[in-house]
C-alpha cells in the first residue's frame, strides 16, 4: 500500500500504456483547502463515468503547493508532499514522503493511520499547501486601544482581509475537513475560525499598545500584525489545527466620534505648543481684526475706535505673549548663548531672521512704544472762530487737534454737541 515515485522519463514517453489510471485533483481554485482526486484521461480530459477507487497500479499525479493522501475507511494509508506522479503498490509499506514538512507529519500519521488487512477502497484527497488569500473580516463593534502618544483609551474599528496557510496537512484534515466531504472551500468552513481570528486580533492590538505602536500606523504594520496574530492563536490554529494566519491586510482604521474628538483636541494642543505657530496665530487674529474694522457698516472711524478700545483690553497679553513666542523661537534656533530678546519691530517677525544684536522686547501692546516726547498743550482755537458757527470744524478738548469729522483720529474723542 505504499506510493512509489515514478521515473520523469517513462512519465514521458508512454504515460497512457505504462498505467491503468492517473488522478489529479479535481477544482483546486484559490480558494479550495481540500479536494478528492479524480481519474483524468493522459490527455488531462476527465474520464466521466470512471470510478474514484484508487487500485493498486493506477498512478498520481501531485502538482506543485498540493498535499496528496490516500484514505481507506476514513484512515490514511500513505502521503505525498513532493509534487511528481506516484504509482500505487499495495504489497509495499508506506512510503511517506514528507517534503517539506521533514518528519512531522510521522506523529499525526501514526494516530489515523489504517492498520489491519491490506487496503481495498483507496481514494486519493488533496489539501491546498497555498496561501489561501482574501478571507474578509471586520470588527463587529469599536475595539480598544490604548495609545501612549495621546495618551487615552482610543476606540476603533477595523476592516480588511488575511490568509491562512496550512503547516501540518494531516492536522489540518484530521481537526478541520468535515468528513465525507469531497470539496470544501475556506468560506464553508469560515465561520468558527472567523470569531476566533477577531479574538486574536483583539489581542494583537493589544499586545502593539503595549509596544507603544502609534495607532494611526496600525495600517501600514500589516506583517507586524501578522506575527502578532499568529502568537495570538498559534496554540489554538497551528498546534491544534495544522495551519496558521500568514499575512493580515487592514484596509481601514476608523475612531468613533469620542476617540476622533480626543484626537483632534490633542493635535491641535501639539500644534499650539509650538511658538511659530502660535505668533502666526496672533499675527493672523491681529490682521483679521484691521479687516473686519476697515469693513464695519457702521464707518471706519467708529470701528477703529472700538478695535483700539478693544486693544487696549488685549494689548498686554497679546504682548506678552509675542515676546514669550519670540524667546522660544530664538531659542529653538540656537540663540540661547546670549540672551535676546523681541526685536522692536513690533508684533511681527522681523525681516531677515532674528536681531543679531540684544533688543527690548515690546514693552505693551503688540506695537513697541515710542520714546515719549513731552505732552503737546491743547492748541487753542484760534481768534475768532467761535465753536457755533464753525460747521464741520471743530477742535478737539483733549488734545487740541482740528478735526472735520464725529471723532478725533487722535485719541477718538467724539464730536462735542453744540
């Protein structure tokens, strides 16, 4: 009951007259783990009608990525993981070629191996040693994951495809093919393992927290993920089973709406702690001010005099806070070897890099004070222009200034009320 290897020459030159019947596996696809083997003409046509008994003579033709056994009463009698054509001979032992698998195979052959008289119904059965691709998954509910960077408990879902691979064939029949099936494609057999797979992949992601993985790399750590989850279910799939996860493809990692408001607060605070883009904050808050002023329905004079009014509140922090941004600048550049500090330019960045000599910051506002000159004294009106029968033209009591509008441009004092 043995198989014995033929020789590739006489496989050549009379493959029809040398033997009674050859086998092949019948519809192997990309997605078939296990099949029975059928009598095919030495044309490669089937041989309809023909009956599935392997007898003694008949030879086996095993194709590359295929795992070949002969089966009587559900008991194995002999294997093949080496492709090549195989003829049938019942008066010797089994031969037991185990490939690539070396010697383990032997064990799980000892346990359903057929023993007694010499087989008479053999049928021939091939396991699918390919990567069997596109197995799709997805979380049925948000799963957890801490993330060291931000962190915070994030929430995720996730959706892709994996593979599975079979690393012990013999296994992989004797736990995983339903009996008396002659064909079995992966989706007919998915259902278990795909629960316990989310379950696995559950705690890989739980073993990449642990790692300090960032979670928005999570997609392109697909061969990472991969060796996590055949940790995860090596003693479950590839000890008990005799295949394993091989490759693990995530398409999608979405947050839920908490878990996407925690990373968007923390993105924006990272990006506030920077100085430049915090003065460039300040600059474009200062500049949208001056535009939304200048196109006030209510005249430029009024809305410049609320702004300034409106300053005058904000002008310390907003200086303060300038020359706090312009001090970590200098610093990020390099110039902490002696102290500097805001250039006085005022609240905007100076032309051609930073002061290469010592400047005052700003000492309030978000412009720098002019040197203060003695208080001009309110000029007074001149002779004879009486405030009544002036019109438009008036005099400023505060400052003296000669105005022909509501306000004084100087200090927005309003027109005195004749």
């Amino acid at each position: 009951m043995g198989l014995i290897q033929a020789v590739a020459t006489a496989v050549g030159q009379g493959l029809g007259e040398q033997w009674k019947e050859v086998f092949e596996a019948s519809d192997m696809s990309d997605k078939t783990v296990f099949t029975k083997g059928v009598p095919v003409r030495t044309d490669g046509s089937n041989k309809k009608g023909s009956t599935d008994i392997v007898t003694n003579g008949s030879v086996i033709h095993v194709y590359p990525g295929q795992f070949m056994f002969l089966v009587d009463g559900g008991k194995v009698v002999d294997y093949t993981a080496e492709q090549g054509y195989y003829t049938v001979n019942n008066s010797s032992a089994p031969s037991l070629f185990n490939g690539q698998f070396g010697d383990s195979l032997k064990d799980v052959f000892g346990r359903i191996a057929y023993g007694g008289t010499n087989p008479q119904k053999q049928v021939c059965y091939f396991i699918n040693l390919q990567e069997i691709k596109g197995i799709k998954f997805g979380t049925p509910g948000p799963l957890n994951y801490f993330d060291s960077f931000y962190n915070s408990e994030l929430f995720v879902r996730a959706h892709g495809e994996y593979s599975i691979k079979v690393t012990n064939p013999l296994l992989f029949y004797e736990q995983v093919i339903p009996k008396n099936d002659d064909h079995v494609d992966i989706n007919e057999i998915n259902d278990q393992y795909i629960a316990e797979f989310l379950q696995g992949f559950s705690a890989a992601l739980n073993q990449m927290s642990a790692e300090g993985e960032r979670i928005s790399f999570l997609a392109s750590k697909a061969p990472e993920l991969a060796k996590h989850m055949q940790s995860a279910l090596d003693e479950d799939w590839n000890q008990a089973r005799g295949f394993v996860v091989d490759h693990v493809g995530v398409a999608s990692i979405t947050y839920t709406d908490e878990s996407q408001k925690l990373i968007n607060m923390r993105n924006q605070g990272a990006m506030m702690s920077d100085p430049n883009i915090r003065e460039g904050y300040n600059q474009s808050a200062i500049a949208t001010g001056i535009m939304n002023a200048g196109s006030n329905e209510g005249g430029a004079g009024q809305a410049f005099m609320g702004m300034g009014i409106g300053m005058g509140a904000a002008n310390g922090f907003m200086g303060t806070s300038s020359n706090v941004n312009w001090q970590q600048m200098q610093a990020q550049q390099g110039y902490g070897q002696q102290p500097q500090q805001a250039p006085q330019q005022g609240y905007g960045q100076p032309q051609g890099g930073y002061a290469q000599q010592p400047q005052q910051a700003p000492q309030q506002g978000y412009a720098p004070q002019q040197p203060q000159q003695p208080a001009e004294a309110p000029q007074e009106a001149p002779a004879g222009d009486d405030p009544a029968k002036m019109g438009a033209i008036w005099y400023c009591p505060k400052c003296g200034n000669r105005n022909d509008g509501n306000f004084c441009p100087k200090d927005g004092t309003p027109k005195p009320q004749f």
